[in-house]
C-alpha cells in the first residue's frame, strides 16, 4: 500500500512539476532515504544530485536526509529552497 501511494504521488509530481520527468530518474525504495539515495548514485551513473532544502531536526538549514547526502554524495549536490 506504502509503495502504491509513493508511485502514485511520485508519477503526480513529475507530471504537474516536472513536465513527466523525461530527464529524470525515478526510483522508488524502502529504507533510510539518505542510505537510498547514496546507494542509488553509483548504481545509475548518477552525476549531479538535486535536493530540498526542507526539515527541521538538523544543525544546518536544511533536513537531516539533506545533511546526510551532502556530506557523504561522491557526485556534486545541489540544494534548492521548498515551500
């Protein structure tokens, strides 16, 4: 039901933000989202990564899944303010 309501939001905001999401990959995992993501990077030649600036429970201004890609990314991140 998790994994079904994350496509489902997931395929929303590619097509009302990110015109379908032709350049972009979509991945859908269970697990720490930080850990998700720095194991995706290397799986899919992913060269830039591209994040919210969104959270509340970090030293900096930014969320801690942020923080933690940040510092640990082997491929340039690029933090971008949220709503």
């Amino acid at each position: 039901w998790e994994r079904k309501k994350a496509e489902e939001r997931l395929d929303w905001v590619c097509g009302e933000h990110l015109q379908g999401c032709p350049l972009y990959i979509k991945h859908m995992a269970i697990g720490d989202p930080a850990d998700e993501i720095l194991k995706i990077i290397p799986k899919e030649g992913i060269d830039m990564v591209v994040m919210a600036k969104r959270g509340r429970n970090s030293r900096f201004s930014f969320g801690s899944v942020t923080e933690k890609v940040v510092k640990n990314a082997p491929v340039p991140v690029s933090v971008v303010p949220s709503e």
